[in-house]
C-alpha cells in the first residue's frame, strides 16, 4: 500500500493541531480546558525564568488565551496533575502516574536527578526529614537554613535542598502546590493514599509502550526519530511498535515533501480529508512541545532555534528569552520582550523575522493582535517595540496603549 502524500505545509498543520495550536480557541477558556491542554500535549514542561510569564503559564496562553494563571496551582493542589521528570520537569496529568513510576523505582538511572552517593551518606538526616514532613505537615526547601559557609550560586544546593530534590525522584516525596513558584513537599503517601505498587504499578516495557503511545497522539505527525524524545525514553522499541500501529492502522505511513517516510496518527485522518486550515497567530514558550526538540523545530518549520539564557550575553545571537512567533502554520519570527510589571508594560527589545518572509497586512494585524493580547493577559497596560526590522518598523507604531 503506498503512502499518502504530504506536503510540508500539510505536514505543519497537522502537527499543529495535534498540539492544540491550529485555530485559536473561539471561546473563554474555562478550567477544564486547561486539564485538556494539559492531555493534549501529555506533558507541560516546567522552567522557572520569568522575564514575562513562566514557560507553563504560556505555554497554556497560546493554546487557551486569556485564563488566570491560578488554574495552573489549583489543578495541582487538587490533585489533577502531578510533578515529575518526563521531557524534563513536567506537570503531567495524574492518571498518568503508573507511567513514570517506574523511574521513581529506579532513580539511579536518572543521571544527575538523583544521587545515590549522597542519599546513602545522609541516610539518617534523611529519615529525620521524613519523620520531620510525617509530623508537621508539608516542607519547602526555604524552609531550612542553609548551613554556614554555604557558597552560593544555582547549583550550590544546601543539603535540605538536596534531600527534597532525591527524595522526590524516587517518588517517596510529591509536590502538592507551588508557592512563588517554590516547590512544596509532601510524603506520597499523603498525596495518593491509594496507590498500591503491587496492584496499580505497570512493567517498564508496558509504560514505555504507552509512552510511545502518548508521544504519537500528542506529536500528530512525526519521524521516527522524533518519537522517544518526547518523555526521553532511551530504551524504546520504537521500529516494533511503529510496526505494530501500522498493522493495526493507529498510524499510516505518509511522504512529506522535503522529510521523506513519516508517520500520520489515525486521529487526524478526518482533519487531512477536510484539509487543514491553520488561523492561529501566538507567540511560544521556548519550552512548548513544538520547538523544544530543537532538531524537530529546524527539520520541520525549517526554524533554527536555540535557548540564549545560558550564553554569556556578549555571544547572544538575539537575546536572553527568545519566544518564536507562530503565524497561521509557520515559525516566522522570533522576538525578545521582558514584562516591566511595575510599569504595566510589555517591552519588546527586538523583533526578527525569519528570511524570506514577507510582511504582509494580514502579519502585521495579526502580530499586534497577538501582542496585546499576550500583553494584556499579564496585565500590561501597554507595549513597547524598541526595535523592528524593515519594512515592519515602517508601516507598524513603535507602541501603543492596550
């Protein structure tokens, strides 16, 4: 049977309603729309940097619009989601659980997440911090003091910090709400008083098979190379299964214009009959699933991408918190904005196009529209373009009022 042929563009499309990020959404999001997004993509990564919203908060934003960011806080605190390393740091919906649960058995092969060395030196102030957690209740690591001398610095954790971070990738702790974005620790017990290892616990083979399973359904269309990054399966049986969903028709194989072999989850069958029409205009997180597999970005959306933060700012090619911009199907820019919250104002420092694009009416109402948006959601009482490239800063105002 011979594949069905795909253009490239086809092939963006598809995967960008995989991920929600198609069409904008044409109604007020409400908080079950923020657990379906969360679904959607399987995995929510986490990052703390907040030169404008954090990665989780806009990752949602460009999916849900305008939504308060509590949500996020509540839908842990209930008990919806739970934290733990999938891509990286995740929040991940909590009936998927039983598929990370076997790491948290195995953290030693969690590289530097866990320390065995260190847990097996501090064995008895560990038990005192369990003790300690069981009595009086949930713990952060400000909590407690760092010790005299403690060098600082982002990697210079205090030993209390260090015992939280390995007691929670061996599953024995949970986080039960965030504060100022700080980690709160509870015993897991205490959080999932249900959970048997005995009868709730699948075999690594069959957590990885669904996994996969997640990874296809959330990714739409794919390489086979793109499928055991997304929760970085190292040991995945990816050729076998690929085989066994196109026997079984999950997926159908497909030619995509310029990436050769790739493959179609079912699902999307329907929208490829109808033909996709991509709407949506938003800017990403550089955590977002469809750029954070930077090799993905670059072989599908032709978008050389990388994260700067960690470049000394002298070797910057654009700037500290680059977020790419999404228009109707393409990556065809990216720009660099800090939210000045005391002033109310979203400062855009730079904006760069991608070669080749050509601005257009349609780009330039739907770029300031996006911006308002996105500036207004966090509660900017204007934005600030400091630099465009031409023609945009002809034909667009330098700022303006929300």
């Amino acid at each position: 049977m011979s594949s069905i042929q795909l253009s490239l563009s086809q092939a963006r499309q598809l995967h960008l309603a995989a991920q929600g990020l198609l069409r904008p959404t044409k109604r007020k999001a409400r908080f079950e729309d923020l657990l379906c997004a969360i679904r959607q993509m399987s995995l929510l990564q986490i990052d703390t940097i907040h030169v404008v919203a954090r990665s989780p908060y806009l990752v949602l934003f460009s999916r849900l619009g305008d939504y308060p960011q509590s949500w996020l806080g509540e839908a842990l605190a209930s008990g919806r989601l739970f934290e733990y390393w999938a891509h990286e740091a995740c929040f991940i919906p909590t009936e998927d659980y039983p598929l990370l649960r076997h790491r948290m058995l195995n953290p030693h092969r969690l590289g530097w997440k866990y320390n065995a060395e260190w847990v097996t030196s501090w064995q008895h102030e560990i038990s005192e911090l369990l003790t300690h957690i069981e009595q009086t209740g949930p713990v952060r690591s400000a909590d407690f003091a760092a010790p005299p001398g403690q060098k600082s610095g982002w990697w210079a954790w205090k030993p209390h910090k260090k015992h939280l971070e390995s007691l929670f990738s061996a599953g024995e702790l949970m986080v039960t709400e965030r504060r100022n974005f700080q980690r709160v620790y509870d015993l897991r017990q205490r959080v999932m008083p249900d959970w048997n290892d005995s009868l709730h616990a699948l075999t690594e083979e069959a957590a990885v098979r669904q996994m996969l399973r997640n990874s296809a359904l959330s990714l739409g269309l794919f390489r086979d190379a793109w499928l055991a990054d997304y929760y970085r399966l190292k040991r995945a049986p990816v050729r076998e299964v690929l085989a066994e969903w196109l026997e079984s028709g999950e997926v159908v194989a497909v030619e995509v214009e310029s990436l050769g072999p790739c493959f179609l989850h079912a699902s999307l069958l329907p929208l490829l009959e109808q033909g996709p029409r991509a709407t949506h205009t938003a800017l990403l997180s550089p955590f977002d699933p469809v750029v954070w597999d930077r090799k993905r970005a670059l072989e599908l959306f032709s978008f050389d991408y990388r994260l700067e933060c960690y470049t000394p700012e002298a070797k910057r090619k654009y700037g500290y918190f680059v977020l790419p911009i999404l228009h109707r199907g393409e990556l065809k820019g990216r720009l660099d904005a800090k939210m000045l919250r005391k002033e109310k104002v979203l400062k855009v420092k730079q904006l760069w196009l991608e070669q080749g694009v050509r601005v257009s009416q349609t780009l330039i109402d739907d770029l300031k529209l996006a911006l308002s948006r996105f500036a207004r959601w966090q509660g900017a009482d204007a934005v600030e373009l400091e630099q465009l490239p031409e023609p945009l800063a002809s034909l667009w105002q330098k700022g303006w009022p929300l």
